[in-house]
C-alpha cells in the first residue's frame, strides 16, 4: 500500500483547492491510500527552534506524518502570482533540520486552480522551484491548471465537468506511473 499525502494550499472551509483534491482522490487505484495531511496548524519556521532543540509539537507531529508518506499531491490555487504561505511553510518545515529533508525522493504532483481563466500557473510553476532543490521528482506531463474552477463544481462541490474529469483521471493515471517508477 502506498501513501500519497495530500496537502492543500487554501485553509477556507469551502475551498476550491480541497473540493478538487477530495474528488482527486478518489481517482487513485486500488493499493493506494490518500491522506490529507494538515499543513495549517505549523507554526512559521524558525530555524532556531531546531538549532534549541525546541521544535514545536506541530513540526514534529507533521515530519513524522510525512515520514510515512510515498509520495505527494499539491492542490493549491494562486496567491498574488504565486504559492500560499501555507505551502512554502510545511515544505521549510519538512526540509529542516539540515539533513532530515522529509520531501527527498518523494514523487509529487501539482494541481493548480483559480477561479479566473490564467488556472493558477504562477502558483504551479513557482511551487515546482523548491520541490526541486527539496529532491522530489514532480509530473511533467500533463499538467493540471483548472481555470473557472466554480463553473466546474456542482451545489456540492462534485466536479461536474465531464472533459475537467477525464484530464483528472489521466493527470492521476499519470502521476501513479511516477510513482511506480520511484517506490523503493
């Protein structure tokens, strides 16, 4: 059984990014698991904290999570050109301390969203920057940006969109191709 976490990049109840990522993942197959992993409670890194030896219970508890965990799918939207603080903060959290990257060699995956037509591309690209200096291989291809995201979504948050389903489906067919390729 493989672990995929899921880390979502809004922390509003009614987001679009963790509406797409609870229909994301059920599109996975048998022998894999998928596992929100709460990156909203981490306090913002401070070195200092590790160099004390004084890491928050939250930093730990997530490393550890992460630590169990094979590979990992992003879902995030795009803030000002770019990724949410909550994402750059659970990746500097797991990259630390020095030689304890909890990211290396995991497979990754990105879907971006925005309620506009640019999809968050900003956010997609500048999230692929640090998970290649953290060592995680990411899906090149295809690539996910879900423009118009509240014109795909039903009353209940359920992907409506037929052609949006069917790109999901093979951007997880994908990205399950990756990891079969990284698992140790």
């Amino acid at each position: 059984m493989i672990k995929v976490g899921i880390l979502v990049g809004s922390l509003r109840k009614e987001s679009f990014s963790k509406k797409l990522a609870i229909h994301v993942a059920s599109l996975f197959p048998e022998g894999y698991k998928t596992e929100f992993v709460e990156i909203g409670n981490l306090p913002f890194y401070n070195q200092d904290f590790d160099d004390e030896d004084n890491a928050p219970s939250e930093y730990t508890a997530f490393r550890n999570k992460m630590k169990e965990i094979g590979a990992v799918l992003f879902v995030t939207p795009e803030y000002n050109r770019s990724i949410p603080a909550v994402i750059k903060n659970a990746l500097d959290v797991g990259s630390r301390p020095y030689g304890a990257n909890v990211w290396d060699g995991k497979p990754a995956a990105i879907i971006s969203q925005s309620p506009g037509r640019l999809s968050g591309f900003g956010a997609n690209h500048h999230l692929r920057q640090p998970l290649v200096f953290l060592n995680m291989p990411i899906l090149q291809q295809p690539e996910a940006y879900i423009g118009n995201v509240a014109d795909l979504l039903d009353e209940n948050g359920n992907v409506k969109d037929e052609r949006t389903v069917k790109l999901l489906q093979t951007f997880i067919d994908a990205f399950v191709d990756l990891i079969k390729k990284h698992s140790k």
